[in-house]
C-alpha cells in the first residue's frame, strides 16, 4: 500500500513519529491510540508503519521496521493474518463488523506476534459498536493494539476517545509538500504553486500528476507573460482554455487560487518583499508587472480574484465571472486602466 516509508513521515509528521519512537524504545506502546487529524496527513500510512513496526521480525535500532522481512512485507500489502482493517460499512462501523473482527482477535494466533486493527474513519462507530470495542479492550488480552483513525475529532464517542492516546496530526507545511513533490520528480512550478492550493499529501500529489491541472499552472503563467508583452488580448487568449477551466468548480477554484499567486506575487514584489515571492522561476516577469503596474491597480486586481474565489460558492455564471476576470486582468495588467 504505502510507498513510504519511516523516515519520510517522520518528515511529514515529526511529533507524531516522535511520540511513536519513544514509546517503542521505551517500551510504553499505549493499546489504543487515535490518529486525528485533516485528511492527506498520513494518518493510514502511519497506522501501517506502526503495524509494520509491531509485526516486523527485525527491527532496526532506531525502532523502525525493516521494512523487507516477510512481516514488514505482508502488513504493507495488507496480507498480515494479525492485522485487520476496519472500514464503515455505509455511513456506520457496524456492531457485527466489529464482532467478526474482534473474534479473530481473541482466537489463538497463528502467529505469535502482536495483532493490530485500524479502524478508518472511526467516528463513524455506534454506541454498540463502540461499546464491543470498550468490552473487548476491558478483558486481559495481550498483545492487542487498536488504532483509530478519524478526521472528526468531535464526533468521537466520548467514552472511546478517554481510553485512547490520541496523536494529532498537523496540516503538512508548505515547504516540506514543496520539497516532497520535488523528490518524487514533479516540475518545478508545480512544486511550487500546488502547496497554495492545498496540504492534503495525496491531492497535491494527484494534482501535480494530472495533465489539466498542469495546463492550467502553465496557463496562468502564461496570461501574465502575455500581459507584460501587451502583443495580445488575454480575452481571446483564454477562450481555448475556458471550457477547461470551468469544467467544475473545483478546477476554477483551482485557476483563481494559481492568479492569485502570481497576483501577490507582484504585489510583494511592489512591497519590496521579495522574500515572499512564490513562483520564484520567472522573477524578472513578476519585477518587470510590479514596475509597470501602480499599487492601487495590483490591489485591486488582488481583491477582485479573492472575491471571486469566495463567490464561488454561490450558484454564480461562471462563464461571465470568467470573462470578467479576464477582461479586469487585462485592464489591470495591460493597460493598468
Ligand atoms: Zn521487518
């Protein structure tokens, strides 16, 4: 499943891995822990790892899993007859599911290692299923470890969540997603921009994979050094890349998010903040429009996009929001009208 490993989430996620480290050397495992936190924060890649970690038949020093015994192999695969993954079946955790599961658990292991279930999503439980969990952790069983795993904090039933350890997981930094996408080969722009748009791991993994969300990046860059050139009307320029753009919300939010960098690019660069620059490839661009342009214009271009972006979620006519913003880019940044 996960094609990470200890040491990148220990990046991802330093105090969570901290927290687990110390407690396997230590030796004080908690049996039922609960990864909170928002979504793309690795919270299921880090439950496998402390599976791995639990299961694993040669653990290095450092308390980490090897990550190539055949242990280490099955629990990344989800193969592992002592670990078992829970999942709502519709909108809850059923008291049955719970049951089945919580009945292997208690059978003789064929294995004499640790067992381990993850349960996803465990707001999702009921009182029933909740309270099997409670009754099963009450018995004397060794060697049982839960971990729970929600983006729901609040809607944790109370009685669960005082019998957990509960570790939070932080939205990853900017700088650090930046710095991943770079290593798994991802162009620099997008390693760059995508991080505005979102901290969710996966998603700007996904992003920075997908050719539309690409030929977006590159057509907002695009505008601007359009722009800067005045040779052409940006409003017959985006007619080719309109239908792209607006084919759902998600992908107009995403085209605003990406001018609005660039468009606080500039107005840092007016500031004389260039520090706070984020696409940093094409500096000169971005000097060259905080020049021409006056303080009031890149303002006001800047708070037409974030007025746009907030509308967005309103039923607006997105093709004429469209061409508005355009037209206001071109009158700003063009023409500085
Ligand atoms: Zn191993």
């Amino acid at each position: 499943m996960s094609e990470l490993t200890w040491n990148h989430l220990s990046i991802l996620q330093k105090e969570v891995f901290t927290i687990l480290e110390n407690s396997f050397s230590q030796n004080r495992l908690s049996h039922a822990y609960l990864f909170e936190g928002y979504r793309g924060t690795k919270k299921k890649a880090t439950a496998e790892l402390f599976a791995m970690r639990l299961l694993c038949l040669h653990p290095k020093i450092e308390s980490r899993p090897c990550g190539m015994c055949p242990s280490c192999k099955n629990a990344s695969e989800d193969v592992h007859p002592n670990l078992f993954w829970i999942r709502p079946d519709g909108e809850t955790i059923k008291k049955d599911q719970m049951k089945k599961i919580l009945a292997e658990f208690s059978k003789t292991a064929l294995l004499h290692q640790p067992r381990i279930c993850v349960i996803v999503d465990a707001h999702k439980m009921n009182t029933e299923s909740a309270n099997t969990m409670l009754k099963f952790m009450e018995e004397p069983t060794a060697d049982a470890y839960f971990v729970l795993i929600t983006e729901q904090v609040d809607a944790m039933i109370k009685t669960i969540l005082s019998r957990t350890q509960v570790l939070h997981f932080k939205p990853i930094a900017r700088q650090i997603l930046t710095k991943e996408l770079r290593a798994i080969g991802v162009s620099e722009r997008l390693c760059l921009l995508i991080p505005e748009y979102t901290n969710d791991f996966d998603s700007a993994v996904e992003l920075a994979n997908h050719p539309m969300y690409i030929e977006m990046v590159d057509f907002a860059n695009t505008l601007y050094i359009k722009a800067l050139a005045k040779k052409e009307s940006l409003l017959l320029l985006s007619k080719s890349k309109k239908e792209l753009i607006l084919s759902s919300n998600e992908t107009f939010d995403f085209f605003i998010t990406m001018l609005l960098v660039l468009q606080k690019d500039v107005y840092h660069m007016k500031k004389h903040l260039p520090s706070l620059v984020v696409d940093t490839i094409d500096i000169e661009l971005i000097t060259q429009l905080a020049k021409r342009s006056s303080q009031s214009m890149i303002e006001e271009l800047l708070q037409q996009m974030l007025e746009l972006k907030s509308r967005l979620r309103y039923h607006i006519n997105q093709s004429l929001a469209f061409d508005n913003l355009i037209m206001h880019l071109e009158r700003g940044l063009q023409y500085g009208i």
